[in-house]
C-alpha cells in the first residue's frame, strides 16, 4: 500500500494506542494464571495476535468481552505444545523460548524470515549448556529438552527481552534461579516493567543488587484485572507533530509509566534547542523520530546504536537511505550515529517503508511538512493499525494507493 501525504497544519488531539510492551506482559501473565483474567483496553495488532496465538497453542482460551479480552490461564509444564507461530514479532518470540521449554514436549517455532534471522544467541547458549535440543535452520526452530533451575548469566546488551522471557518461566521451576546480568544492561525500563507486572500476578521476584534477580522455584500465577496503559513507543509519533510546531495534543498517556520512552519529550525539547547527545540505550524504538528530528532541527550525535541494525530492520541503514532524500545526512559509527542538521527539503523519490512500522511513521510525519508518498505503509499494522486514520483526524492529508 502507497500513501501520499500532502503539505498540511494538523490541529487536534490523538488518544495513543494501548502499549504494546504492557500488553504483551499482562497477556502472558494472565495467559499462565489460575483463573480467569480481565485485560482492558487492548489493539488486537499484528503482534499482539502473535502472542495470543501462542498462548491459544499451550491451552490457554480467550474471548473478547466489552472493553477488552477474557484470558483462563494455562499450565504450560503440563502442556504438549506442538508448535507456536511468532509472526514477525520479536517479543513474543523471546517471551515464549522458555515457556516452551517448561516439559520434554518437542516444539516447533515460526515466523516471518525476518524474525528467525533475529538474535537469539542467548537462548542459544543456555540450551547448549543444559543439554537442550535447539536447532534454527532459517525457516523454523525446534526445541526439545527442559529448563533447569539454577545460576542463568545473561549480557545485558542485546535485548531485554531475553530477561524478561526468563523471569516469566523460572518461577515455574522446581527450584530456585538466579539471574545475573552482564553490564552494560540496556533497556532496564522494560524489565522494570515486566517486574510490574509479575508482581500484580503474584510472582515474586527478589533484587540481589542491580545486575542479579533471585526467583524462587515452585510459584503460581494468580489471575488479575488490569487495564493496558497508552503507548510512549507509538504516543511519540503525535508528540513529534506537537513539537514541531502543530496544535497536536497527545491524550492517554501516564506521566507516572515505566515505559523507557516516555523520555521522547525531553529529547524533542533537546533537539530543538541544540544539538545534544542522546544516548538511545533505553529507549531503541524512538531511534528513527529522533534521526528525523535531528535532522528536520540542529543534528545530534547519538550512543547506543548498534542494536538498531537488529530490528525489525537496519534501522541505521534504512533511516539513512531515507533521509538522504530530504537531503539529512546520517553517519554511522558502529555504536553512534550522527545526523547532521540545517537542510531538509522535499523528497526527491518515494520513501520506503523497509517492512518497518517505526520507519513508515516517521516519514509520514515528516511529510506533513514537505509532501510526499511512502510505499509499504501497511507496516503499521504490526504496531498502530489506526495511525492514518488517527493522522486523518487531525487535519492530514491522504490519498491510497496499491
């Protein structure tokens, strides 16, 4: 799908998404309780799907139900999961490793190619060391074998999503884990949050010091209530449109949220008053707004960047690729970026979405400054399904194509 966006002056307000982050703990959560959990407020997106899908596949039940969805958890150590289908969806492929890894079932793992050429290292290794079958021949993983209770070192700077799909499944154990994490440990705030969550659905989970978490075995999951909060990642997109001089008002967002991204703000202001070094340790999703902004204001350097090149696509390459049509330049650093400032002009061809919902958001705001068409804009069903309406809403010019 082709969007073309003209000049505009959008005026309005958007009430962001559901967090996509949040809804994926509380489902999982609720997906292994011993009851019956309500989860409010909830975007049935591409990604969410994925991870409602899996959790059909190991016994749990589902149903939508006025203002959100009904989940009768699961037992998945008493599971036979043939197989689970993660879509193009990174946390959910992460979240769900180990929970398949909770009996001796043999487990089939698919996606998209994409998602099976994602780092998966550290599961990888812990198989190796426990004695688990884990084969990845590019078109699907097979698992076999169960997770042991005991010490799981884990680097802290690939993603946190390993992590947190561990503190999910040792609870379940027998025994007691520990698990120790190797500096530097980015994205902390999604821990942070899966920790929340764990915590409503009565697991306990102990902080030895800041990079060690002690999880006693032999722990239930109890079922709960809990309304999915508004979406930083995606809310960041509306808060751009403000920043850049718009009347945008962004609704449905929680000033008081663990999510990492909710520093969008700060970072606008930043890149509007100077040129200032961000660093996108903790918050890698903002990574292509913040080039754009960069861009469209006095530049920046920005750390913490060699993680975006393992997305949902190179985002450093990709970003780059697209820039450079407005005429902003973008240098990559290995782990830095630096984007230059002072010119940005009309595209010069049409932007591509590169199958990244992140990526097609970014150009669509910058279009309402200069004009222009994305191709591939059906990315943001992963993430957004309504961001054109919502953009529509507020005064933004579309016209579809195939």
């Amino acid at each position: 799908m082709t969007v073309t966006i003209s000049p505009c002056n959008p005026q309005g307000k958007i009430n962001v998404p559901p967090s996509k982050s949040d809804a994926h703990r509380l489902l999982v959560c609720a997906g292994l309780s011993e009851g019956e959990s309500k989860i409010e407020n909830i975007a049935l997106s591409n990604d969410i799907k994925a991870t409602l899908g899996c959790l059909e596949n190991m016994g749990a039940q589902w149903r939508e139900c006025e203002g959100g969805i009904i989940i009768k958890g699961t037992d998945p150590r008493k599971a036979d999961v043939k197989s689970i289908f993660c879509n193009e969806c990174g946390t959910t492929i992460r979240f769900f490793i180990p929970l398949c890894l909770l009996n001796e079932s043999e487990t089939t793992v698919t996606g998209s190619e994409k998602l099976l050429t994602r780092p998966l290292t550290v599961y990888e290794e812990i198989c190796k060391e426990q004695g688990i079958y884990f084969n990845n021949d590019g078109k699907k993983i097979t698992l076999k074998g169960k997770l042991n209770a005991g010490e799981y070192v884990v680097k802290g700077n690939i993603s946190s999503q390993f992590i947190s799909g561990l503190l999910f499944a040792l609870p379940l154990l027998d025994g007691d884990s520990t698990i120790k994490i190797l500096p530097p440990f980015e994205s902390r705030p999604y821990v942070d949050m899966t920790l929340s969550v764990l915590k409503l659905a009565g697991i306990q989970v102990e902080h030895k010091n800041e990079l060690e978490f002690y999880i006693k075995g032999n722990q239930s999951y109890k079922p709960f209530n809990r309304r999915v909060e508004g979406d930083w990642s995606n809310g960041a997109f509306p808060e751009a449109l403000s920043a850049m001089g718009y009347g945008v008002e962004t609704t449905g967002l929680r000033d008081d949220s663990l999510q990492g991204d909710k520093i969008c703000r700060e970072h606008f202001k930043a890149l509007k008053a100077g040129t200032p070094t961000i660093d996108l340790s903790d918050c890698p999703d903002l990574a292509p707004i913040l080039f754009a902004f960069a861009g469209m204001n006095n530049g920046a350097h920005f750390t913490g960047t060699a993680r975006l090149k393992i997305k949902e696509s190179d985002r450093v390459g990709e970003m780059s690729e697209e820039l450079i049509k407005f005429g902003i330049e973008l240098t990559d650093n290995e782990n830095s970026v630096d984007v230059k400032g002072g010119v940005f002009n009309p595209p010069t061809e049409i932007l591509k979405g590169h199958n990244d919902h992140r990526i097609v958001m970014t150009m669509a705001v910058m279009l309402t400054k200069t004009g222009g068409t994305i191709e591939g804009a059906e990315a943001v069903n992963k993430s957004y399904p309504d961001f054109f309406r919502d953009l529509e809403s507020i005064g933004v010019k579309l016209t579809y194509g195939t």
